[in-house]
C-alpha cells in the first residue's frame, strides 16, 4: 500500500485487486483512500499521487499538474418553519 503524506494510506481500486499500467513508459495505479472516500492515481515511479477527478493517463494526462477547480458549495437547503398548531 501507498501513502500519501497527507493523507495516509491508499490501497488499490476495486477491493484491491486493481493492477498497476504502463502509459508512455510510466506505471500507474488506480486507488482508492479509504478515510476520504476518493479515488487517485498513483504515478508509481515517481511515487506521486494524482487527485484530479479528471485525470487519466491516456485520454487527459494535460491535467497531471493541474489543480482541480471545485465547483461553488451548494447553498444549504431552506427549510420553513413548522406552523403553529395551536389555533385560538
């Protein structure tokens, strides 16, 4: 299992069984981070972890540096208050 600083361990995809691919000479490792519940790729020959949502290896490798934009918090839901149910 790798770790990130950060974050602590990460294991690989699909209950472990995920396997390590090679894309221009590089491996690279599906995984998940249990404590998050996200996915990342592992670049595994430079030990680097990649959490950009967007990233892939193959079809966008352009967003391996590239920071994710979040999209804006939802704004919390508005709840109306209960009426009263005494009627005088």
């Amino acid at each position: 299992m790798a770790t990130d600083p950060m974050l602590g361990k990460l294991v690989p995809a699909c209950g472990g069984a995920e396997q390590p691919f090679t894309v221009k000479g590089r491996r690279w490792l599906y995984c998940w981070h249990p404590s998050s519940g996200r996915h990342a790729y592992l670049d595994v020959d430079n030990d680097r972890v990649v959490w950009n949502r967007s990233f892939h290896p193959v079809t966008a490798p352009h967003l391996e540096f590239e920071e994710e934009v979040m999209p804006p918090p939802r704004p919390a839901p508005r709840v109306e208050p209960e009426p009263d149910p005494f009627y005088w």
